[in-house]
C-alpha cells in the first residue's frame, strides 16, 4: 500500500496532519472519518519504491527527550491528549513531530496509547511499545515512561561510545590511504623518470615500489571499481541471516574489537531485557522483544534457543552459557537472579557495571589503536619514500 500525508480538521475544530496507509485516495478519506477528520489535503507521499522510507527514524536523542518530556506531564496529572498536543508543538523533529500529532488524533478516536505508537514503527520500537502497554495496563504510564527514557538516554550513550572509538581508527585509515595513493600515483613516477634518465640498475625495493605505482596508475578505474563492487557484495552478503551470523561472529572472537563487542553486547542484552521484565512484561514477550534488538546475530540466536528451554521448564541462564557471549560471571548472576526470584534487579545490575566495563574497554582501544595506526602508517609511507631514496644513495656513492 501507498503512504498518504494528509491535513485536516477535528470536530472541534483543531487542525492536524498526519500519514497514513492505504491503497487509494478515496480509502484514505475513509479512515479520516472514522477517526472524525475532515480532510483538507491529501497527498500522496514521495519517495516510495525500493528506497522509500530510507532516513525516517528519529535520533534517539530526540526520542529521549520526547519520552522524558511525557513523563513529566503525566507526573504532573495532565491529561493524554493535552501532552501530546503540547509534546507536538515543541517539537523540531518534523518526522517525530507528525507521529505525535498522529497519535494524539489515533486517541481521540477512541485508541489506546500504545496501539497508537505501534502505528510507527519507524520511530517507536516494540520495545517501546512493549513497555507502554505494559504502563497502561498497570496504571504506572509516567513511571514507565521514565523507566524508558534512561533506557534510550544509556542506550545512546552506549552507542555514542563505540561509534566514537570505531570512527578514529576508520578516520585514519582513510587517510592511510589517500596518502599511499598520492605517493604511489604522483611521486613514484617522478623518481622513476629520474632512475630511467640514469639508467643504473635498481634495488629490489625501489623495483617492487614502481611495480606497484605503475599498477595503480594504469588500472586505477579498475581498483576503485572493484573496492565499490566488494563493498557492493559485502552488504548484499551481510543483509543475509548466514552472512550475518558469520559477520557477528567473528566480531565477537575479533582480537583487537571483540572484547568491545562482547561488552556492549551483554551491556545491551541485560538493559533491555532487565528494563522490560521491571516494567511488567513477561519474561516470553520480553525475549522475544530482547532477541530483536539484540543487536548481534550470535546472541539473537542464542536467546531464541533460550525461549525454546523455557517453554520446555528450563532456566534462563544454560542456554545463554552456551552461545559463548556470556562470561561466567554473568552467567551466574543469572542464575542467582532466577534462584532468588529478583531476576529483573540483577539485569540491570549487571548492565550498570558492563556500561562501566564498555566505558573501560573504549579507553583501552583508544589507546591501543593510536600507536599502532601511527606506527602503521609511518611505515607505509616511511618504506615508500626509502625505497625511492636507495638508488640516490647508491648513485651517490658510485660517484664518490
């Protein structure tokens, strides 16, 4: 089906706009008055076909703020629609700011909170929605909401973590390169005009270096295209489940990035699953949901196996020990949370400290990874230009 924005008119007079799917223009103005919209505008939105949709998420910066925001107000006992309405005016993000105005007419029309957000999947997650269906069946929607929004606001201080240590080393890796290729396309072949006009016989390295200038000179459309066409098949190959699994793998057992990535891992796993079951979900929903946004496909699938012994009256914490995530340390944590009945406590215990453990572990990649990019990088670089200096010394000598 089609996306349609549209602009109306309440019953009272107030105006809203939206998005909507649905097949026609005439069905579209069909769920208008069922929800009491007179429609204005219909239009129906750009941007559809294989690449439709692409970039319309919101920050989950944003998002945090929104749901910190909410919880406030309903703390304060001001009624659901009266939020959302005030949520939607300050709010910049035009995607983010749609979705609300939506939801607020979706509960005018008689639907409950979180039936309304699950209508944007987009922006709030299952999880989210998980937790808002858990709130509004117990009566506690403002305690949930703040259990949320320090959910989002660790989770993207999580993620704003790693991105930070994962983009140094890709920032200078980069410029590794550019600098090897500068050399190799534009200085090599200045020193190898001078050793031809000589014509005394060259080193082996110096050999090897205009080899290789001489290669990337001649097929240099042909390199570019093949690195395009490998990334090309490396994320055809990787939007697969076996090429995932064989990705998320051997990240995990990588020697430099794999301690990162078990930590954050088990530091993700933990919160959500620890902030769900806290929030009242049960613990069959709550894998479920935790399984999707596992973030790994390693320990996706370990937790689906998890589902599987509990439904069959196991525990929790053997089949996690045995995707090989887990230390042992948290395995048994686990298990104790299970044995005393406090399992939900015991999660978020053990992501408060794995945040510090991730906190810890970006350091020490840090510091790894800058010494050894420099000692790296100068070699490459240091080895070129001393091979193009050998035949100098050697001339210089045979003169002396």
């Amino acid at each position: 089906m089609a996306k349609w924005l549209y602009s109306g008119k309440t019953t009272t007079g107030k105006e809203v706009t939206g998005e909507v799917e649905a097949a026609s223009r005439d069905d579209v103005q069909a769920l208008l008055r069922k929800k009491r919209i007179r429609a204005e505008s219909i239009k129906k939105k750009p941007g559809g076909g294989a690449f439709g949709g692409f970039g319309g998420g919101v920050p989950l910066k944003d998002l945090a703020r929104f749901t910190r925001q909410f919880s406030a107000m309903t703390s304060a006992g001001l009624p659901l629609i009266q939020c959302l309405d005030i949520l939607a005016e300050q709010t910049e993000h035009p995607a983010l700011k749609a979705a609300i105005q939506q939801v607020a007419s979706d509960i005018q029309g008689g639907g409950t909170l979180a039936d309304s957000l699950s209508k944007h999947k987009k922006i709030f997650s299952e999880l989210y929605c998980q937790m808002i269906a858990a709130g509004e069946a117990g009566g506690i929607l403002d305690t949930i909401l703040m259990r949320l929004a320090e959910y989002q606001e660790k989770a993207d201080a999580l993620r704003r973590k790693i991105k930070g240590a994962m983009t140094y080393p890709i920032i200078v890796a980069i410029v590794a390169m550019v600098a090897v290729a500068v050399l190799m396309i534009f200085v090599v072949p200045i020193f190898a005009g001078m050793f031809a006009e000589s014509g005394h016989a060259l080193p082996l390295p110096t050999r090897v270096v205009m080899g290789i200038s001489d290669f990337m000179r001649h097929w240099f459309l042909l390199i570019i295209m093949g690195i395009i066409l490998g990334l090309f098949a490396f994320f055809r190959f990787y939007k697969t489940d076996k090429g995932r699994l064989k990705f998320d793998g051997f990240l995990l057992q990588a020697p430099i990035f794999g301690d990162l990535e078990r930590k954050s891992c088990v530091s993700r796993f933990t919160r959500t699953l620890g902030t769900l079951l806290n929030s009242g979900v049960s613990i069959i929903d709550a894998l479920q949901v935790t399984a999707r946004t596992a973030g790994n496909k390693v320990l996706e699938q370990g937790i689906y196996r998890t589902l599987e012994s509990i439904s069959g009256g196991q525990t929790i914490a053997d089949p996690l020990k045995a995707t090989g995530v887990f230390p042992p340390m948290v395995i048994q944590m686990i298990a104790v949370g299970e044995r005393t009945g406090g399992l939900s406590d015991m999660l978020v215990k053990i992501s408060d400290f794995y945040d510090d453990e991730v906190d810890a572990a970006v350091d020490n990649l840090t510091s790894m990874i800058e010494p050894l990019v420099i000692v790296v990088l100068g070699s490459i670089i240091g080895g070129v230009l001393v091979a193009m200096y050998l035949p100098m010394f050697e001339m210089a000598g045979t003169v002396g």
